[in-house]
C-alpha cells in the first residue's frame, strides 16, 4: 500500500512539474485565428498585400490570419479599430501610408498614430506613376511642366480622395515646381481611372499596381515613375527625379499592433514576415505588382514611419489641405 501511494505522489509530481510546459505550449502565440484590419475597400493594392501576407503568414504560424476590410476617414476607422483592440497579437493593422499623412490632414484624431501602433514589420514599398490622357500634347515630365505653366489652372488633377498619396504626390510636385493644376478629389481610385481615360480628367499620379496595364495597353500614357529608381514594371519610363532632383513619393504597407502588445509576439511576427520577404517565390510575386521589398527591423519600420509623417506634413501645409 505505501508502495502504491508513493508511486501515486511520484506521478502527480510529474503531472506537476509538466504542466507549466503544457500551459505555455497551449498559449504560444498564435493558437487562434489573427484578424489584419485594413482601411480600404476590397480589391485594391492594400487588400492585395494584406492577403498574401495573412496567406504566406498562415502557411508559417499555422493559424488564419484573416483579413478584415474597416474603410471610411482615410482609413481612421481602421487605425482606431485596431488602436482600441486587446494588444495580444490577434488584431494586427496593415499600415498604410496615410498613416503618415493623416497626423497633419486631420486637426483632431482619437489617436496619435506614432504612440498608440506598434510597428512590427515593413512589407513593401511601390513608386506611383504620372499618368496622362493620351489626347493631351505632353509626353514627357519636361513638357508636363511647361504646358502647365503656360496654361495655369487649365490641367485638372485626379486622385482618389484628399490626402491619399496619390493627391500628395502631385501636391508634392506642384510645391516643387510651382506649378498649378487643378485638384479633383474621387471617392477611390477606380472612379478617377475611368474618368481619367475617358478625357474628364487630364492628369494622375496613380500607384503603378493599379495603371501599369493601361500604359502598356495604350489607353493611358505613362510620363514617369515617383520613385529613386526606375520601375522593373515600366523599366522605360523615367523616374521624376531624372528632371526634378530630390522629388521622391511612393506607397508603402507593413504591419502594426495595438501599444502593449507583448515584445516577444512583436518579435515573432517581425521574424516571420522577414522568412516570407526572403522566399524567392514571395518576391516574385511583389515585383509582379511592380513593388520592391521593405526588409528589417521593427525599428527600422518605425524610422520609416517618423520620416514620412515629417516629410508630408510639409507637404499637407503646403497645399492646405484638411481631411474630409
């Protein structure tokens, strides 16, 4: 019998020595599905990214990572929704570069951006490219510029809304080169596309993911890229800053995390996104959309997030303008 009972007190220590282990095991991150909220309607550049990134973030975690769609405000809707998330690694936000230029667009906000999201990861980063309608007598940045100036005020400017990059990066080079084109601000860039070829609109700094198939197809001339080097998608067009030296806009995604979120979850996301930016077949996959790869550091995504919000808030005070 006391053999017996000693044998039961050896198990049940066993059973106890085990059970932090098994404890931390059924808690390692993730064992539940992870929602990535993103500020814009499905079907765009941002939805795209976010779900071959929640795909190839699956495949590694072994947990869904589920995109949700939260569009309205120029995506606030979407920052705050994650802002006022439980901070455990379950609602993670894909970021976006408005996220840089809304600080400056909006005067009051529920949040301040840079203190309440976590950044985790960069993802990619994709140049816009000026494009015109074909009717118009401009084929080059040069050209733009002088038809421009000689005819003030007659060339209207699409972008999907007030404050995206797209209308940032012409306000941008309307502040560099002092010329002045008519904005005309749609609900989306599809809108601004369709009015764009049919000759309502003249001119568009539109992401290359989105216009890259008209200029190649003719319906739209493309004049040049917005990024420091030239696109591998239209490897012919120039880059603006061949003419303008020091003009620089593009778009850019990566993830962020509610404040608090625990270091080591951060950390594993980072790794993680990092194995999936290294995967030749997940590069190939971003240079089809015409975007080249942000590698790193969580801090180095948040270095990218303070320099932007600094540069386009010059931008956003240049052209005065206030979100809708």
């Amino acid at each position: 019998m006391a053999l017996h009972r000693r044998r039961l007190l050896q198990l049940a220590g066993a059973a106890t020595l085990f059970a932090p282990r098994i404890a931390r095991a059924q808690s390692a991150y993730p064992n539940r599905s992870v929602r990535i909220v993103i500020g814009y309607t499905p079907g765009g550049s941002a939805d795209i990214t976010a779900r071959l990134t929640g795909q190839w973030l699956s495949e590694r975690l072994g947990q869904q990572f589920i995109v949700e769609s939260r569009p309205g405000a120029a995506t606030n809707i979407a920052t705050d929704t994650v802002v006022n998330s439980p901070p455990d690694g379950y609602t993670l936000l894909l970021v976006p570069p408005s996220a840089a230029i809304n600080p400056a667009l909006y005067d009051k906000l529920s949040f301040d951006f840079l203190r309440d999201i976590v950044p985790i990861a960069g993802i990619i980063r994709f140049p816009n490219v000026v494009v015109v309608n074909p009717s118009l007598p401009i084929k080059s940045i040069p050209e733009l510029i002088a038809y421009a100036k000689a005819n003030p005020g007659k060339l209207n400017m699409a972008s999907s809304g007030n404050g995206s990059t797209i209308h940032m990066s012409g306000e941008l080079f309307k502040m560099m080169t002092g010329i002045n084109m008519l904005h005309v601000p749609y609900r989306g860039g599809a809108p601004a596309l369709t009015d764009l070829m049919g000759g309502q609109v003249h001119v568009m700094f539109d992401n290359i993911p989105t216009s890259a198939e008209h200029v190649k197809g003719g319906r739209l001339r493309g004049l040049a890229t917005t990024g420091t080097a030239r696109a591998a998608v239209l490897p012919d067009l120039p880059t603006v800053s061949e003419f303008l030296p020091g003009y620089e806009a593009s778009a850019w995604y990566g993830l962020g995390a509610p404040k608090g979120t625990p270091a080591d979850i951060v950390e594993k996301l980072n790794k993680t996104t990092n194995e999936i930016l290294a995967d030749p077949a997940s590069q190939k996959r971003f240079a089809d959309l015409g975007a080249t790869l942000l590698p790193g550091s969580a801090a180095d995504f948040h270095k990218l997030l303070v320099d932007e919000t600094e540069k386009w808030g010059k931008v956003v005070k240049f052209a005065g303008v206030k979100g809708d």
